[in-house]
C-alpha cells in the first residue's frame, strides 16, 4: 500500500508524514493544485489531503478531487461522507435532522419575506450565524426583532463578507491579552482591515438565505468530541468572558472528569450514521438535554495534544498519549 500525501503548512500532514516513516509505510508527496494531480496518482493506492476551509483554491476544487479519486477506486482521506457537509453549516442542518440527531433547532429561509414573517411570531435572542466559518467566526446573538430584520434585509440584498476584518481583529487583540498569540499576529490582524484574505476577496459575499440557531443559554462551555474510527477524545472549551461563544476561545479544560461520556457515546453513535472516517462535534446542554451545534471533520492540531487519553467504542478509557493522525493513516490503509 504507498500512500499520496499533499503537504500543507499547519494540516495534519505533517503529522501523516512523520506517522509513515516511522511506521516504514511507503508514501509520496504529490501536489493536488497541479494539472496532472491524477497522473500523479497512478502508482498509488490513496491520497491524504487535510485542505482548508479558508483557501480558495481548496475551496473550489479539493472535494471534487477527492470524490473523483475515490470514484477510481483509490482510497482517500477524508472521504465523501466525511467530507461532504465541512464547512457547510446548511448542509449540516439538514443532514443532522435526517439522522435524527439532537440538533440545536435550526431555521433557515431562501425567501425574504417568510423570514421577516417568522422574526414576528418568534422569540429573542436567536444566533444568527453564516453557512461558512470556524473557530465562532460569523457567529452573532441577535437580541431582538430590529437586529433580526436589519440582518434579514442584508441576506437578501448586498449580503455579507465571509471575513469579519473588524470581529478578527477584536479576537486577535483578546488573544494577545491572554498571552495566547504574540505582536505579529495582532499587526496581521490590522492589515487585514485593509487588505482582506485573498479567499474572501474572491469567494464573494454570503447572500440569498439567512441562517438562525436557538439561543441555549447558560452554558459557560461546550463539549468538543473527536471520532476517528472506534476511538474518541474531547475537551471542553470555556466561553470566552461576556460571551456566549466557546469554539476557538482558548480556554481548554482536559481533565477526562469534565466530559460529560454521554456526549462521548452520542458521538460514537452519530458517527456510525454518517459512515464518517473522522468526525468532530460541538455539543451545548439544556439542563439535562444535550445538543449538537455542528460537526466537522477538521480541527485544529495542536489543541488536543494535551489531552490526557482516550475512549474506545466500549467507552473504556485508555490513559496516556497516543497518536490520532496515526489512526487516519491506519484506517486507510486498512
């Protein structure tokens, strides 16, 4: 089994790479961005390819790659059931309902006028929040009918930039307070008031459907579970203070002790239905009720290389470090 790897800066590629020659598996780097990415291909029996929310390129081209490829008959990583719904929160929405998923009611609208009927009859706050996005990006709280309908009236008309310049420069600044991102970045995030990222700039602006979650209050922290294949590992994530959002925060607690394991076995279980290699979800409780906001099969590395073990799929905890991008490796080439 020689397995193809594109290398990408800050993907799990490194990782992958490292994993094979330890393990002496035969890999090969290719370049997905080139014309002959297929001829590339010919003398391998997988492509691993961890590619970005937020470069165009990937945007336009890397699940298409991916499905064709698998449609070859090669294996892939992530595959089409993992990576159909990434980055799509619409997609999500419908997915998690039909498998009948505890999701956090969910509403969205294409027609104008059905959304400013419904902000009439409903009740406040709601979170409004863009198809696309990570790390709490185009996540707001919509206290009342007036934001409601100013946010309804931009969806149909001029819509919004899929980079909030002004939102991202507040959070590198909370970041840089807390000591969790250094002058360099903060100065990055005053340029790109001016200069926006090349994917926004090109990707054009979100409009046509407007998106609301219901507001779960309370909650000063959500549940992150990763699946990959029959284990599982978590954190939980604080919310950042006089907020209601936790993903991308930085505060992260490891302590196996504050994950609540029915989200653990929820997870193996909504995993199972989406036939998903690798699978990350955001859960919120109500009381006793747990939620699900969103899945993807993404995340980002280092913040779970503190994390203290893991679960197999009898939910058996299994103390120490270990290695999940050898996993993903594993269980393609299985």
């Amino acid at each position: 089994m020689k397995i193809a790897i594109h290398n990408r800066r800050n993907s799990f590629s490194d990782r992958w790479i490292s994993y094979c020659e330890k393990k002496q598996i035969e890999w090969k780097p290719v370049d997905c961005y080139r014309y002959d990415i297929i001829y590339q291909l010919e003398d391998c029996d997988a492509l691993m390819w961890h590619f970005s929310y937020n470069k165009l390129e990937d945007f336009i081209f890397a699940k298409q790659l991916l499905y064709s490829v698998e449609a070859a008959g090669k294996r892939v990583f992530p595959n089409f059931h993992t990576s159909w719904h990434f980055d799509d929160k619409l997609g999500q929405k419908y997915l998690l309902e039909a498998l009948e998923a505890p999701l956090v009611p969910t509403w969205v609208f294409y027609d104008k006028r059905e959304a400013l009927n419904w902000i009439k009859v409903t009740d406040f706050p709601k979170v409004f929040k863009l198809r696309c996005g990570a790390g709490a990006q185009n996540v707001l709280l919509v206290p009342g009918l007036k934001v409601a309908n100013r946010l309804i009236n931009k969806a149909f008309g001029r819509g919004f930039l899929s980079y909030d310049a002004m939102g991202n420069l507040k959070e590198r600044w909370r970041k840089y307070r807390l000591g969790q991102n250094n002058i360099r970045d903060l100065i990055k995030g005053i340029a790109r008031i001016v200069i926006s990222p090349s994917y926004a700039r090109n990707n054009g602006r979100e409009k046509g459907y407007i998106y609301f979650q219901e507001f779960i209050p309370n909650n000063e922290f959500d549940i992150r579970v990763i699946v990959i294949g029959d284990k599982s590992f978590a954190i939980k994530r604080m919310v950042r203070n006089n907020d209601f959002r936790a993903s991308g925060s930085g505060d992260i607690l490891y302590d196996k002790d504050q994950i609540s394991i029915e989200t653990v076995k929820l997870s193996f279980n909504l995993a199972e239905k989406l036939k998903s290699q690798c699978a990350s979800f955001d859960f919120i409780f109500r009381n006793d009720i747990i939620y699900v906001v969103e899945v993807s099969f993404g995340f980002t590395k280092e913040a779970y290389d503190l994390c203290p073990g893991y679960w197999d799929s009898d939910l058996n905890w299994h103390e120490g470090a270990f290695n999940p991008y050898g996993w993903m490796v594993e269980m393609t080439i299985r």
